[in-house]
C-alpha cells in the first residue's frame, strides 16, 4: 500500500474541499422542515461524499481516515469542515472511515459496506485493555450473547467488526450482520447527531466471525486514538460553525437602536468564544499521527477529547446566547448545534471515564 | 458487632454526648429536601408537598410524551386538575385563591415559586405551562389598581381554583424588540410594532407579538402596546381576550426544549379592546412590566433549579444502579464527589432564590440575581449530570438530556442573564457604583 506525505498547502486543498462540500451538500439537507434535517436525504449525501472523495472506502482510499495517508490532520481537518454545517454528518462520514481503516490495517481486503463497534461494553474499555500485553484477560463467554453498544451505523452493511478476547487476547473479528446478529436495536430518542443512526447489536453465541487479526491490541488503541480525535474534530467544526453564524448575526440584529455587535455583553460573548475555540484547535493539531500509536498516544488523544470538548462546549454555548430567543428555535440552527455538541461531549467517554483513564494510563507510562 | 468506621459515624458517635450535647447537633435521618421543607412556614410546607406530590403522581407519567410527542399531547385535561388541586390560584389568598396567609404576606410569589420548582423537576415544560399562567396573572395583581382587580383579576383568581380555570399568557416580546423591552437603556430605543390607536370606546390595537409562552392555550392575555407611536414611556397594558375579533395565533415556534409549552405569535389586526380592559392606568405598562420581571425571575429560577434537581435524581437513581466492575458508580470517590458538587450548588441556587423571595415588595437586585445564578447553576449541574451517564446521558428515556435543554432556556427568557446583570447594575448604580463612598 502506498502511502502519501502531504504538504500544509495539501491538506489545506482537503478542508477547502470538505467545506465545499459542507455547504453545498450538506446545508441543503438542513433546510427542511426540522432541524436536524431531512433523514430520506442521508443516502444522496453519502453517494456525493463518495464521487467528491470524502467517504473513505477500496476506491476512495484519501477520503477521511483513508488508508493511503498517515497524517490524521488531514482527516480532522475535513470532519472539522463537515461539522461546521452538520455534526452528524460529520458523524457518519467519520465512523465509516474509521471502520474502513481498522478493517485495513487489521488486514481485510473484502472492500465491503463496513461497522466497526469499539466500545465492548456500555462504555469504553478500563485501560488494562489498551495495554493487554501484560495481562491475562478472560474470553468473552462463548454460550453468551455478545453485544456491542452505541454502533453507528453509517449506512447498510454487510459485516461489523469488533474487538473481543478470544486465546486471552484482544482479537479483531468481522461479523456477518445477516447470520451472526440475533437483533438490531435502534437507539431512537435521543439529544443530537440525528443524522447518523445508532444501534446496539447483540450477537449470536454460536457466530464465529472471522478473525481478522489475533493480536490487535495496537488496533484497538488506534481505534479509539482515531475517535476521540475525530470526536475532538467535529466539536470544533461544531464550535466554528456557531460562532461564524453568530457573528453573522451580531451584525444584522438591532436591539437598543444599534446592531448588537456594538454591545459590551456581546463583544464579551464572541471573544470567550473565540478564545476557547482557539485553544481547542491548537490543542488538536498537537496529534498528527497515525502510525504506532502507544499507550502514550492514546492518553494524549484522551487529554485532547477531555478538553476540546470543554472548550467547545463552551464556544458554542456562548454563540448561542447571543442570538438571545431565536438561539432556542430551530430556524437559526444553533439549538441543534448545543445538542450535537452536548452528545459528543459524553459519547464514547465521558469526562468521568476521560479522567479515570488518563490517570491509570498515565500510571502505566 | 459495630465496626470501628459504624462507631465513628455522626449519628452514633453523638450518643455518647450529654443531653445538651446531642440537642446541639441534628442527625436525624432526612433528606436534604425534608430539611429545607422544614424551613419553610407551615402553609408553605403544606404547598410544597401537594406540588411534589402532584408532580410525581401525575406529571412523571407523561412527562416523556409531553416532551417528545408535544404535538399530540393535550396539557388540558393536566392543567384542570391541577387547578382543582389548587395549583393555579396561589397567586391569592382565599377565599378567592387557595394561598397560605402567611407566607404570602412574606412573598406574593413565593408559593407560586414552591409549586414551578416541584412540577420542573418531572417537566420544564409542564412547570411553564403552570408558571406562564401566573405570569399572565401577575400584571392584574401589580397594577395595584382597584378597578383592575375588581373587574378583572378577583373573577379570574377564582376561576383559577375551579376545573375549567380561564387560562392566561403574558405578551411583551416584539419582532425587534426582544431584550429591549426587558432592559431601560435599550427600551428607550427600542424598535415597537405593537400600538394602540384611541377610538371611541377604548382602543384599536395592530402589530404583532412572538415566543408568547402558551400563546396558543391560553384564553385571556395580558399584552403591551405604545399609544399610537409615543414609544415605550407610553407603553399600557390591555387585557385581551382571544374571542376578541382581529386577534389570532400566528406561527408557533419549534423550540429546543420546555416543549409542552407552545411559544406562539400573536397577531393583532385592528383590535377593538375597550377601555375597561385597561390594566392599572393608561401609560403605566413599562412600569408594570418592569415590576411582573422583578417578580417573575425569582420564579424562572425555582423553575431552571427544579429542571436541574430532576436530572440530579435521575442520575442518583442511574448511579445506584449501574455497575463499573464490581462497585455501583455510586461508590466511587469521584463519582462522589460530582454528586456533592450538584448538591452544593442546588443548594445554592435554592437559598438565592428563597432569599430573593422573602420579602413582600420585590427587590429588582435580588431578582435578577436570583434568576441569573440559578439558571447558570441549573445548565453546569446538567452538564455534569450527563457527564455521569456517559453514552445513556444523551438518550431521551432517561430524561436527563431533556433537563439540559429545558434548562439551557432559563438563561435566555425574562431578559438574557446579560440584560439581568445589567438590571443588577442600573439598581445598584446612583446608590453604591457611581456614588461616592460615604
């Protein structure tokens, strides 16, 4: 497999394309009668993703997460352009690539429609299992069901693969959804990235799969080192897109005879804004790598979603009250952003678990 | 036999105290709710527990569907029964209201307050289903205007205590005119479309108002208008009622959270209101609104604090539950601690908004600060509720993430939390800022 250094002005060409496509593709799919847009439209923005290069799969293998680049920033720089417009998306087009790239370099060539479930359990794993060398761990219970939580779905798919302890190691297996799954269960109500659907799964105890790869403890660790800094790429789309349209319209609404951008509060709330969205976005490109990730990597990437997600949350939170009412309706786009941002701020670990994590990693180190 | 750590406990280790001693320290076995409870007046106790009550019987169960489902949820038939439970006539004492003497002459509000934090903790948007009623009331009540009260406000507060109570809504907010109307210095330039043109008889009201929390359910409003375009110093208020020819419901705004509750547009097209629908006097409206948001804010706080005490016990309940390895979250430290966290800062927000309501005149100061801390605490202590939940806290059956964007709104309506610093200030300014030290 080939692999491709880029240039600053290299990935600066992607994101310009990934924002592009964000508002021409993406944006129309808002305008609809809800917020979060209009679900029968999904599928037309997945097959433009995949023309215009974005949806990493065999063919398309510079889109997000391919596997032709080792440089994440090129990949966090176009999730950050999709989410300006829409998180779940930007969600969608995320979980694919990663599927796509673990599949890969776990050593699948099938070029399949592809899940990947990380999380094993309702919540992301004790960091014994990112450093499973060294310890024995139990085989998952062959007479149970194995259920994997939170799984988005990007589109229909043939397989998902996982992690599972199989020899006392971490292995990489592919399910067959059609024969290995005894039920699909659709996590429905829920606060934000609607756009990209969410299941559980529960597996067949008698489903073998196939394994992909015995030891893929280093997989698993790339794994999750890909999603907290994808997740970290999306808050700060979602904090760059609220705080261009505030700014948009701090210039247009009059309160007290004068545009609100004249107002001390205002100028307070864009600049906070402004200022944590910056730190947010040096902290992301401190991660460039893809290649080897150790345990060290993984922590940092950990610290990364603990704090991006921080400082986005607040970026956002403050956009939104600048718009005082209309921040609260659906029209202006800003109520879906503080729910999309609230979702990834908790999806796949929480500050809680972030914390905990850090520190057993950082014991280990 | 008793452990070391038993022995060392409070309760038992104040045993071994004298009478006195053990008289000194209380270590009876109560909830923290049980303990502010006691607190309270005997009346007032009295309306706190029927909320709570209520609030579990009869809001809990719906309070999902209300939410997601707000479309085809009818609030009716919730809202008549607690009418003739009394939830909707605090606002007076009886025999035409069912307030407590007592702490009513302490806070006309405070009960009403009592009630909105009970029902928020099931349902924001159920609480200001309640809550926006009252509000609709307040400017009757504040008008201080004999008149007004025996035409208009005495009949309606006993209405409120029988099954089909009339239901009322509070119109301020213009197109253009959103903080301004909240805030002096902006509503000396505000931008008004709403006007009254003097005609025989009364008055002929156009324009339009928006986000008018049960705009769409309720039957009688009390709205403002400027006379003619004299601007805001001229501003009145006018009872309307929904029969009234050329008034009508216009679109009704698709909102984050506190869904139960429409936030419509009221349309005003040569309105006919004639001149004993007046509230207080021609011209008093800036005045009046200005005191109903004194009074008001106090209450949207108990409301933000009763969204985020429910997602606290939401998240109580989902930390007893569920295991991390072999312990309950509940027993881990840090767990622990973020749990306190919530319940300092509820608590908090809680003696802010019972202070702010402990005097019979409303201090603008207190208010505003009051609604401010209150709102901001009740979003962080939803935020952190979620961050306990991890991957569940984002899912609607819990209810948590429906307590994060209910609550989010507290600080955004009754004046932004920037506009109601701002009324801290312009309150405090000739008196303690800009004045010279004595």
């Amino acid at each position: 497999m080939e692999e491709y250094t880029f240039s600053a002005e290299d990935i600066a060409e992607f994101r310009e394309l990934a924002g592009r496509f964000s508002r021409q593709t993406i944006q129309p799919y808002l305008n609809s009668e809800f917020s979060d847009g209009d679900m029968s439209k999904i599928d037309g923005i997945i097959s433009a993703g995949k023309q215009a290069g974005l949806w990493a799969d065999r063919e398309n293998s510079l889109g997000i997460w391919g596997t032709d680049h080792s440089h994440a920033a090129l990949s966090l720089e176009m999730l950050s352009a999709l989410a300006s417009s829409c998180a779940g998306v930007a969600v969608l087009f995320h979980s694919n690539g990663l599927a796509q790239r673990i599949f890969y370099d776990g050593g699948g060539s099938s070029g399949l429609p592809l899940l990947c479930a990380l999380q094993e359990s309702e919540r992301p794993p004790a960091a014994r299992l990112f450093l499973s060398h060294n310890t024995t761990l139990k085989d998952e219970d062959p007479k149970g069901v194995l259920t994997r939580y939170f799984v988005p779905v990007p589109e229909k798919s043939g397989a998902l693969i996982t992690f599972t302890r199989r020899n006392g190691r971490i292995a990489l297996v592919l399910f067959e959804l059609n024969k290995s799954v005894l039920k699909e269960e659709r996590v429905r109500e829920r606060l934000g990235l609607r756009a990209c659907p969410l299941s559980h799964f529960h597996i067949a105890a008698n489903a073998t799969g196939l394994t992909l790869s015995e030891e893929a403890t280093d997989l698993l660790r790339k794994g999750w080192y890909m999603h907290w800094l994808g997740l970290s790429a999306i808050a700060v789309g979602i904090a760059r897109g609220a705080l261009k349209a505030a700014r948009e319209y701090c210039r247009q609404r009059y309160q007290g005879g004068t545009v609100i951008r004249d107002h001390d509060a205002i100028q307070t709330l864009l600049v906070n804004a402004q200022t944590a969205l910056y730190t947010a976005e040096s902290m992301l490109q401190h991660n460039r790598t893809l290649s080897d990730i150790s345990p060290a990597h993984l922590t940092q990437a950990a610290m990364t979603k603990l704090s991006v997600m921080e400082l986005c949350a607040s970026a956002v939170t403050d956009s939104l009250q600048t718009f005082g009412g209309y921040g609260y309706m659906e029209d202006f786009g800003m109520e879906k952003r503080l729910r999309d941002m609230n979702t990834l701020r908790t999806m796949s670990g929480s500050p809680l678990y972030l914390r905990r994590l850090i520190f057993e990693l950082s014991e280990e180190l | 036999m008793e452990s070391l750590e038993d022995k060392l406990r409070m309760p038992n280790a104040a045993k071994r105290l004298s009478a006195i001693g053990r008289w000194l320290v209380d270590v009876r076995p109560l909830t923290l709710w049980q303990r502010d409870t006691m607190t309270l007046d005997r009346g007032a106790r009295k309306w706190r527990k029927r909320a709570l009550d209520f609030s579990r019987r009869h809001i809990r169960p719906v309070a999902f569907e209300a939410d997601y489902h707000h479309k085809n949820f009818d609030v009716l038939p919730l809202m008549n029964l607690a009418a003739r439970n009394g939830m909707l006539s605090v606002l007076m004492i009886p025999p035409l209201g069912r307030a407590s003497v007592r702490p009513y002459l302490k806070s006309a509000v405070f009960q009403a307050a009592l009630i909105g934090e009970e029902f928020s903790v099931e349902s924001g948007g159920i609480g200001l289903l309640f809550m926006a009623h009252y509000l609709g009331l307040a400017p009757l009540l504040l008008a201080g205007h004999i008149p007004t009260y025996v035409r208009h406000y005495l009949p309606l507060q006993y209405k409120s205590k029988t099954e089909h109570p009339v239901l009322m809504a509070f119109a301020i907010t213009e197109p253009q005119a959103g903080s301004d109307v909240e805030h002096t210095e902006g509503g000396a330039k505000a931008r008004l479309v709403t006007t009254a043109e003097p005609c025989d008889g009364g008055y002929r009201l156009n324009g339009s108002k928006v986000f008018i929390s049960n705009g769409k359910i309720a039957q009688k409003l009390t709205l403002f208008a400027q006379i003619g375009q004299e601007g805001l110093d001229s501003w009145t208020c006018f009872l309307l009622d929904k029969e009234m020819p050329g008034l009508s419901v216009g679109r009704q705004e698709r909102k984050m959270g506190q869904r139960p509750s429409d936030a419509s547009e009221i349309i005003l097209q040569d309105v006919f209101v004639p001149h004993k629908n007046v509230v207080g006097k021609l011209r008093d409206g800036w005045a009046i609104n200005k005191n109903v948001l004194n009074y008001s804010r106090p209450v949207v706080g108990a409301m933000a604090l009763g969204q985020a005490r429910g997602a606290f016990e939401r998240t109580l309940e989902f930390c007893r539950e569920t295991f991390l390895g072999d312990k309950r979250l509940l027993d881990y430290q840090d767990v622990q601690l973020q749990l306190a966290e919530m319940i300092i800062q509820l608590w908090a927000a809680r003696s802010m908004v019972w202070h702010s309501c402990s005097q019979l005149r409303s201090n603008p100061s207190a208010s505003a600060a009051a609604k401010v801390f209150a709102s901001d605490t009740a979003y962080k202590v939803c935020t952190m509720a979620m961050e306990l939940m991890g991957d569940h806290a984002y899912l609607g059956k819990y209810g948590v993430e429906r307590a994060l964007r209910d609550t989010r709104l507290a600080q955004i309506y009754e004046g932004t939390n920037q506009i109601n610093r701002l009324a801290i200030i312009e309150q405090q300014w000739d008196v303690e800022l800009s004045a010279e030290p004595s």
